[in-house]
C-alpha cells in the first residue's frame, strides 16, 4: 500500500477554483445565440439580395442580347 501524496494547497484551489469559474462561464454564454442568429439572418438577407441583383442584371444582358439580335 502507497502512503497517502501531500498536494499543495495551491494546487488544489487551482483544482477547485477551475470548477467555479467554468459555472458562471456556462450560462453567460446563452446571450451570444441571439447575435448568432440575427447575423445569420442579416446574412442570408443580403445573400438574397445579391441574387436578386444578379439575376436582374443577367436579365437584363439577355433583354439586351435580344433586341441586338432582332
């Protein structure tokens, strides 16, 4: 049998102190999900937007390439 291993006093309120700080970290991170989620919205409107400028823009060369040919 192996005599019991004296730990540092310091080293255990690290140990200790890590599992306190990590409880307040948890919950405090549920206020990034709405910023998450409104930049993935702003995101996809502006994605949205850029299609639909493309798609008037290659509208329009067809419209142009038409009466060209016409």
């Amino acid at each position: 049998m192996m005599s019991p291993v004296l730990v540092s006093l310091l080293i255990k309120l690290g140990h200790y102190s890590a599992y306190f700080l990590e409880l307040p970290v948890e919950p405090s991170s549920s206020y990034l999900k709405p910023w998450a989620e409104e930049e993935k919205r702003r995101a996809a409107e502006e994605k949205k937007k850029q299609d639909e400028q493309k798609w008037i823009e290659r509208e329009l060369a067809e419209a142009q390439d038409d009466s060209i040919l016409k």
